[in-house]
C-alpha cells in the first residue's frame, strides 16, 4: 500500500490564546509539488514546521509516509532523517567551509566514512551548480549561494521529500532566480515538495497543486491554473489583486 507522503488531518495549533491552525486537512502525494500561499501570518510557516514537529500541535495528527508523527512514542529522529527542510536563513556553520557543512550531519547523523560523505556531498554541490565552491566559507558566499548551500546540504542527507520554508524571502531580487531553479530540477527530478513561498510564477509553473491558506484554515486548493488564474474564493481573489496592485487594493474590514 502506497501512503501519502504527508497526511494532515484536523491540524490545529495555538500558541496561548492565539488559535494559528484552526483544523487543517490535506494531502500532498509522492513526487507532487504543492505550494502553499497566503498572507503573512496565515498560519504557513507554522503548518510547514509542525509536519516534521519543529512546532508541536496543539490536537490533530501528522504522517510522514504512514507514520505518525504526533504519536508520542514515534522515533521523531527517524522521521526528521527521512525530510529535508530549508529555511529562510540559511543556518550554516559559519567556520565550516562549504563542504564540512554539508558532510558533519552526514558523518554524525547516518555514520558514513569521511570520503563517503565528501563523495555526496560532492554530488550535491554539483547538482545546485556550486561545485567549485566546496572550500570556500559562507561569508564568501552571496546569500543565494549560501542557501543553494543549504539545499544541498539537504539533499546530503538523501530525503523523500523536502519541505521549503520561504526559501528566497531573505535573498535581494537578483539572487532569487538562481534558487529557484535549484527547485524547479528538483522537481523535475521527482523529489516530493512541500513549499511555503510568495513567488507566484513559480508557484503557478511548478507546483502540481497550490494550497491557499488565510486566518489558518485551507481556504481553496487545486492546479495552479485554477486557484492562481480563476480563484472560486474572494479571499482567494483578493490576495491574488493585493499582489498585482498593492497601491489599489482596499484593506477588507
């Protein structure tokens, strides 16, 4: 039997009295790409962080493949080693050259000999087109180069399916193009992708299904023909316009 990738089902989370997930439900498949959109504080991010339990939920549950990942007893660093995730900053060791960042979580984690990982992470470096940047540190590197650092030290660790976290939020506009298309190989190459982002061509050229999140609920979902050109929903609608014209869209009461 073939499981979902990731199963969400009545996700719900709260951080005191602020409700940020109000039940949440989907499913992202082997091999699609599902993007999620929305506003800024939508609930997104924490949706995201909550699959591999970075956030704990308040009630509802999380597979990964079929295991549960909000079972208390489940072996969450067994799960984690199974999902790759990158962030907004990028997190690099900055006393590490490039190519220890990504072979020290290989050597640790999965205990494989130093050429081993200097082999993968070799390979990766060449897959997200760095390759001749393996000795150098990430303040020698352009922020787009350090988080296509971060992909591939991802991609080290030999993931089912990646989880990406705004990966281009915190890049300058001209180092943006250089990531996505890091992503959009990956995809092309079948890696299972779950991506929080505000980049809506990529979204529109690249997700199998986009996810449209406000005030923490799934408001509509479906190709990206659909929710991103005819959205059936004026919360849909409305986001979509903010984005084309900022200057003309009217705040909703």
């Amino acid at each position: 039997m073939t499981h979902p990738a990731i199963q969400i089902q009545d996700l719900h989370k709260s951080f005191g009295p602020v409700e940020v997930l109000k039940g949440i439900d989907f499913e992202v498949q082997p091999g699609e790409v599902v993007c999620v959109v929305g506003p800024s504080g939508s609930g997104k991010s924490t949706l995201l962080r909550c699959v591999n339990l970075l956030e704990e939920p308040t009630r509802g549950q999380v597979f990964v493949h079929g295991v549960e990942v909000t079972d208390p007893d489940v072996d969450i660093d067994a799960v984690r080693r199974r999902i790759g995730m990158v962030f907004q900053q990028f997190n690099l060791f900055p006393h590490l050259t490039v190519l220890a960042n990504l072979t020290i979580a290989q050597r640790g984690v999965l205990k494989r000999s130093r050429s081993e990982a200097d082999r993968v992470a070799r390979e990766n470096l060449d897959r997200v087109g760095l390759a001749d940047r393996a000795e150098a540190y990430p303040a020698q590197l352009s922020g787009g180069q350090q988080q296509r650092v971060a992909i591939a030290r991802s991609l080290s660790m030999g993931p089912e399916l990646m989880l990406f976290d705004e990966p281009t939020s915190a890049l300058d506009p001209e180092l943006v193009g250089d990531v996505l298309a890091v992503m959009r190989k990956l995809a092309h190459d079948g890696m299972t992708m779950m991506v929080v982002t505000h980049e809506m061509s990529f979204a529109r050229e690249v997700a199998d299904r986009v996810v449209f999140m406000d005030g923490g609920i799934v408001v509509e979902q479906g190709p990206p023909a659909e929710v991103l050109t005819a959205p059936k929903h004026e919360r849909t609608r409305s986001f979509l316009a903010r984005l084309l014209d900022p200057a003309a869209a009217v705040d909703e009461p």
